[in-house]
C-alpha cells in the first residue's frame, strides 16, 4: 500500500527529508508522495517514517494502491538494488 498525504497537509516540512525512498515532493499545493516509489519505508524501517514525523497526522493509506508486504519488498529491492 502507498501513502498519500491528505488535503489537510500544513506542509511543515518534517516528512520530506525522511522519505529513505525519495517519494515525497512539494507539489502545487501541499507535500505529494509518488505511490511508485513508495514503500511504506518496507525494507528500511519497521513503520513509515513520515507518519512518525507528521504532527498533524495526515499521512494514511491510498485505498487506491493495496500492495502487500512481499509488493513493498519487491518495489523496495526494484528501487534500491
């Protein structure tokens, strides 16, 4: 499953540079994660980071892109060798 960041993002910042996967960009408005290139942190860490450090907690699963945990793994091995 990818991430996506609400409307309600007040684009603080935090979740940008703990993206290990490099998905998460300023769009036009708020903070955007690229769903092929996220990872749900799969393969680095235990939980997304971004969620850890969003303080308005915005950040949830895309219902539009249900990956299971072996998806996550086989994008994380296709995005970092």
């Amino acid at each position: 499953m990818a991430l996506i960041i609400l409307d309600s993002c007040i684009n603080c910042d935090m979740c940008e540079p703990e993206c290990p996967n490099d998905a998460i960009a300023l769009g036009d408005e708020i903070y955007e994660i690229d769903p092929d290139r996220c990872t749900e942190c799969v393969g680095h860490y235990d939980k997304p980071t971004c969620e850890s450090v969003c303080p308005i907690d915005c950040i949830e699963v895309d219902q539009s892109r249900i990956e299971t945990e072996d998806q996550l793994l086989d994008k994380f091995y296709k995005l970092h060798g």
